[in-house]
C-alpha cells in the first residue's frame, strides 16, 4: 500500500475585494502550492478538491478576536483539501 498524506487549508478572503478573478487566482495558488508541498516530500497529488465555501459560524471566536480582529462575516472562507501519495514503484534520489 502507497503512503498518502491528506492535505486541507481554508482561507479567508475579504468578501466585499473579492472578484470572480481573484476566486480564479486564489484556486490555482493553492493547488500549486498543494503540489509543491507534496514534491517536497517526494509524493504526488493524486487527489485535488475545491470544497467551496466554508460557513462563517464554524470559525473560533477566538480566531476572530485576535486574529481577524473583524467579524468572521466580513469573509468568504474557502476550503481546499488534496491527498498526496507516495507511488509504490517510486524511488527517493
């Protein structure tokens, strides 16, 4: 069986900059960066999934308190999970 890693980041994005280019952009970075997370390790992504948004009464009190330090609303939260694995033929140089 091939090692996997699972892999997920939410961001929070201004709502009210937030443009259907930004959404685009904001979409590839994150695969990209899911992508070279997984390279470091000598993996592959092998799984890739926009999960949308995320509701703003799931994030912490406490995240909006000394984080954000604005209400959870002012946001759009998305979600990105991916699984990278380790290909059983594979090979680390």
């Amino acid at each position: 069986m091939a090692y996997t890693r699972e892999l997920k980041t939410v961001v929070p994005v201004l709502a009210a900059e937030h443009t259907p280019a930004d959404d685009e952009t904001l979409v590839w970075l994150v695969r990209e960066s899911f992508e070279r997370e997984a390279a470091s390790e000598h993996l592959t992504l092998t799984e890739w999934r926009d999960c949308g948004d995320l509701d703003p009464a799931e994030v912490s009190p406490q995240t909006e308190r000394e984080v954000l330090k604005r209400p959870a609303t002012d946001y759009r939260w998305r979600m990105f999970t991916g699984t990278a694995t380790r290909l059983v033929n594979a090979s680390i140089d």
